[in-house]
C-alpha cells in the first residue's frame, strides 16, 4: 500500500478514537513509520503518561506514536483487516499515553473483544 493511503488508515483510526479520549491529546505526535526498530512491534509510544504528571511539571516535547506501517500489511488479508489492525494499534499505544501498563492494555483489549462478539 502506498505510504500515503496508509496514513488515511492512521488518521481514520485516530478518528474512531471516543472524542473524549482524543481531547487529551493535544500533546502526541503520531507518525507512520515503515518498519519497528525491533521485530513484533505495531507501535510505540514514547513519552511520558498522564498519570505519571503533575502540573508543575516543565514544558514537555510531546509524546509520540509511531505506527509502523509493513508489519500490519504483512499481518492483514484484506484492506478492512488492516483497517481494523491499525485502529488496533492505534487504540493500544493510546491507552499507554493515558497511563494504562502492557498488562492492562493487553485485559482492556480482551474485554473488548469478547463485548464486541456479543453484539
């Protein structure tokens, strides 16, 4: 996939994020990377979570996601799988931002899973 038509996916993911969440973050980049820095990431977030700050904190670069591009392509079959694998993603390396550990994201993602077969 053109590295183009994939950002629309990163940004279309972003979008079906809960407004409520994304409001918060008005201090994360989020880059399209093509490949992790090390086999079996999809993404990464690199910062510092909110629940880890205080406001007397100094000013702050701000966080950063990197989605990485050639691992969800290679993972998915068809366009609406890599869709769903990148909002995926996307919604995991947010919860990080909002201070959620590995474990938790890892519960958070099950417990939607089994809700949305539900349905």
């Amino acid at each position: 996939m053109d590295p183009k038509e994939f950002d629309i996916l990163v940004a279309r993911a972003v979008g079906r994020i809960p407004r409520r969440y994304r409001k918060l973050l008005d201090n994360v980049v989020i880059l399209v990377e093509p490949e992790p820095p090390q086999p079996g990431l999809l993404g990464l977030y690199e910062g510092r979570p909110l629940t880890e700050r205080s406001v007397s904190d100094p000013f702050r670069m701000p966080d950063r996601i990197s989605i990485y591009q050639g691992p969800h392509e290679r993972m998915a079959r068809s366009v609406p799988e890599l869709e769903q694998h990148v909002f995926e993603t996307v919604w995991h390396e947010i919860a990080h931002h909002f201070g959620l550990k590995e474990a938790e994201v890892q519960r958070a993602e099950k417990r939607r899973f089994r809700h949305s077969r539900r349905r």
